[in-house]
C-alpha cells in the first residue's frame, strides 16, 4: 500500500510539471502566434508598397520613353527645318552658318 501511495505522489507531481510547463508552451505559442500576425501585417503592407512603386516607375519610366521619342522627333524636325531655311536662304546664309 505505501508503495502505491508513494507511486502516486510521484505521478502528482510529474503532473504537476507537466502541466506546468504546458502552460508556459502555451504562452510562448500564443506570444509566437501574435508576433506571427505582425509578421503578416507587415509583410503585407511592405508588398503593397513594392507593388505601388513598381506601378509608379512602370509609369515613370513609359513616360520618359516618350519624352525621350518626342524630343528626338523634335529634334529631326528642327535639323530639317534648319537645313530647309538656309537651302532657302543662298549659299552666303550657308557660308555664314558653317
């Protein structure tokens, strides 16, 4: 009898332990659990953010290209209109332009 008495102190107390330390698993877990939702959070935001800036320089950079193909447009038609003027003007307009 005393030995099965002494068989379940010991069981009482290893289940103590346990149970002790399940609730400080538990709170680690739930502590993991919310630094996992600011992870979430903030992985998301910090996406979205990427995503707007993609979009922007997408934008930005289309609208240099066109620039760009504007002003070589431009230039050709002034290059153009220039040699048309002094073609127009005489060879001594030329002489002086050169």
């Amino acid at each position: 009898m005393e030995e099965l008495q002494q068989r379940r102190a010991e069981l009482l107390v290893s289940t103590r332990e346990e149970e002790a330390e399940r609730a400080r698993v538990a709170q680690d877990l739930a502590a993991l659990q919310r630094r996992l939702g600011q992870l979430d959070a903030s992985i998301e935001r910090k996406r979205a953010g990427r995503e707007a800036l993609e979009r922007v320089i997408s934008q930005a950079q289309a609208a240099l290209d066109k620039l760009a193909e504007s002003s070589g447009l431009c230039l050709a038609v002034t290059r153009r209109n220039a040699q048309e003027a002094l073609a127009l003007a005489g060879p001594d307009l030329r002489d002086a332009a050169a």
